[in-house]
C-alpha cells in the first residue's frame, strides 16, 4: 500500500483527580461548582465572610468524616461526635479528613514548637518503642534478655559446641564458703566453677570435694553454680532454655554460658537493661523517660530548661587586649575586691606571669592559671590561699558562700548569664534518656 500510515485516534488525557463538589449552598455559599485537586498543597484565601470556613470545614471536612465513621459499627459511632450533614448536591472523590483546630496554647519557658503543637508528645511515645540502650562507658548496645534470646545468640555464636549454663554466687561478708556450699548440696547442685585464687583460672569442683576441704575457697572471692551441661544444637533447645531460666531466678537476673572444655566464658546475659562488663543497670524506656517536661526524663542540673544561670567568665574578662595591671579583669577593678588583683601580683610574681601585656598575649597555661587557679586547689586537697592561687574562679566560688548577703548579690548579677547547661549540653534531658 502507498501512503502515509492512518494514526490511530488518540484517547482523551485524564483529568487531574479530584473531589468534585457541585451545588455547595452551606451558610453563604451560593451553590457553586468546584474541583479541588488531590495529592497537592491547596490554600483557600479570601476576605472576611467570604465562606473559606464553610468551604473547608463545614462542607469538605463534614463531608469527609461523616462518610469515613459511616464505615464503623453502631456501638463505635455512638462515642464519636459527628458533624452536620453540608447543604451541597453532590460531592463525589471525597477522602477521609482530619481537621487541626487553632488554640491559645499555654505557654511557658519551656515551651517549644515541639511542645506546642504536641508533637513531643508523639514523638515519646515513638521513642519509647524503638530506642536502644548503650552503654556510655563502654559504647556497647545493653539489651534486655531472656531464656529464648539468649538461646538464639548462643546458637549463632557457638553452634554445637557443648556449653555450661551457670550463675553466680557472691558470699557475703557474714556467711562462710562452707555454709554456701551446705546450701547449694541441699538443693541438689553438684559442681561449681571456681579459681581457689585471684590470679588462677576457672575450675570444676564437686561440691562434696570443697566441703572436706574448708580452707579450698579462702582466696576465691566468687563462685559459679553448674546448672547444667548441655550441646548447643536444636534439639536441644527445651533443656538449654529451661536451665537458662532457673540459672537467672537464681542468679538475680543474670546467667553466664561458659565452654565445656577451659570454662572459658562465652557470654554474660542478663534480664533487664544490664551492662555485664560495667554492671551498670538502666532504665526501661518508657514515655516520660524521653521528655524534658517529666521528672523522669528532664536534666536534674538545669531541670529541663536546657540553659543553667551561672558565672559568665566572658563577662569577668571583657577586653582580653587589656593587660591585668590596666585591668582585664573588671570584676577586681572596684574597691570592694581590689585585693585579689594584689593577690594575683604575687603569684604572678613567683611564676614570672608579666601584668603589663595584654591579656590575650599570655600563654594558654598562663591565662588557665590566672582563671582556674592552682591544680586542685580547695580545702579537700590541703591547697587553700595564702599559699596557694584560687584563680577567678575560685574567687566566685567564694562569693556564691556568701549570697546571704544583699551587695553580694549584686555583685554576682553583673556577671551571671544564662549558659547552656553542661551537664545535657542544652539537650535538655538526663543522661539515661540521651
């Protein structure tokens, strides 16, 4: 055939989608027809009276709940609050919706965005369910275990191998080995793990064997029970897990898995939030435990406030190009404490610190002398002043003794700021939550 090929008729472009609204007459509204779009940023502006509210709440919102809880039972819909039906002809395309409402938020100076529009409060809760702990000392993750995690993780590490589930007993000062070991004989247990010193490794011992022999336990500081002595495979996986069990009810909690052959220890679990190198316990997560606004979870230094009021040294040293003879440090510059600029004089006489340059030439050892004050020094370490320098800061400590007294007071206002606090670093909340 010659020619050019017939094309095809081309199918009509769909139209955006949208909800479609057609007859609206709520309130002022004068029945008109509009298309609103879907899956986009719309913003409805206009003058006051207009109709924005009648448009978006009592017809688009109304609509949309009313048919979104239609699709719940009778008894759930009688403790919801249900918006009028709108006055429009028709509404097809409609979504479920959901409505912020605009309040006076109460505010106060703890107060974030966060806080007010109640997002922290979502965010808590999420927290509360997703975080891990780790442990701060040693940056290792701390989890909550039990008889069927720690099955798990010993199958990973140590499949087949033959393995001894075993707690720990501690002797307390009151009691004697022998009475200990008596114990454990009337229950049952047979064998104990123990080094008979310090610096000697783990060792099997019958329990009958350490009670005829009294002094066989007088250096050892601790002892491991055997509950049992089982191979790491899976049918296996009752009687591992059961001893696991009876080994933490026993243990307080905590359960040690060591090899059958050198007793080397394989691993240390316990229930509950338990670092086994550090023995530190934390804190479960829960909710107030990530808000600044509970007790739980705020900074006990600044108290969730996050900023602390505390000495402001850059107040006290303003112009560091000044020398301390032409007064870097105003603090000392009035009468009142002009005797802790003679002070200084002394023990930068002594230590060859020069008083006529300026304060910023001086050496990093030399301007922490002048502002910390000797190394350790305060009554605890024998170091006070006449023989010893307190430095600028020493000299505050002193006067925050004293703040009984009205000029004292202030005195200290002048050089007081708000500081972000150190012990959160602003973060607001302790240091279990972070």
């Amino acid at each position: 055939m010659s020619g050019t090929p017939r094309e095809r008729p081309r199918a009509p472009r769909p139209g955006p989608e949208c909800i479609r609204l057609r007859g609206v007459s709520q309130n002022n509204l004068k029945g008109f027809d509009l298309d609103v779009p879907l899956g986009r940023l719309v913003v409805v502006t206009g003058l006051s009276g207009a109709g924005k509210s009648s448009l978006v709440f009592e017809t688009l919102h109304a609509e949309g709940q009313r048919r979104y809880v239609e699709t719940f039972s009778a008894y759930t819909r009688q403790f919801l609050e249900l918006l009028a039906k709108p006055r429009v002809d028709s509404i097809e395309n409609i979504r479920p919706s959901i409505a912020i409402e605009q309040t006076n938020t109460v505010k106060s100076s703890r107060s974030t965005v966060g806080t007010m529009t109640e997002l922290t409060d979502f965010f808590k809760v999420w927290f509360s369910h997703v975080a891990e702990c780790f442990d701060p000392d040693t940056g290792e993750r701390v989890e909550d275990d039990n008889p069927q995690t720690v099955w798990k993780k010993t199958l990973g590490a140590h499949p087949g191998a033959r393995v001894v589930v075993a707690f720990e007993v501690v002797r307390p000062e009151n009691l004697a080995w022998a009475e200990i070991l008596s114990s454990l004989k009337n229950q049952a247990y047979l064998r104990v793990l123990a080094a008979k010193s310090l610096d000697s490794d783990l060792a099997a011992h019958r329990v009958e064997d350490l009670l005829s022999d009294p002094g066989a336990l007088s250096g050892a500081g601790r002892i491991f029970v055997v509950q049992d002595r089982v191979r790491v495979e899976p049918a296996q996986m009752a009687r591992f897990t059961e001893a696991v069990e009876t080994a933490m009810h026993f243990g307080r909690g905590e359960v040690r898995i060591f090899g059958d052959g050198g007793f080397a220890e394989l691993g240390h679990y316990s229930r509950g939030l338990h670092s086994p190198k550090t023995g530190r316990k934390f804190r479960a997560a829960t909710p107030p435990l990530f808000s600044f606004n509970s007790p739980l979870g705020a900074c006990p230094r600044c108290r969730g406030f996050g900023r602390v009021i505390d000495i402001d040294y850059r107040l006290a040293i303003p112009d560091p190009s000044l020398s301390i003879d032409a007064g870097a440090i105003r603090c000392w510059e009035g009468a009142v404490y002009s005797a802790s600029k003679d002070d200084l004089r002394v023990f930068a006489r002594r230590l060859r610190i020069p008083t006529d340059v300026p304060f910023s030439q001086l050496t990093a050892e030399q301007q922490a002398f002048v502002v910390e004050g000797e190394p350790g020094y305060g009554a605890q370490n024998g170091k006070e002043w006449p023989k010893y320098w307190y430095g600028v800061k020493g000299f505050f400590r002193w006067l925050e003794k004293n703040t009984y007294k009205m000029h004292v007071r202030v005195f200290l206002s002048r050089y007081r700021s708000y500081n972000p606090c150190p012990a959160c670093a602003g973060t607001r909340l302790q240091p279990e939550s972070l």
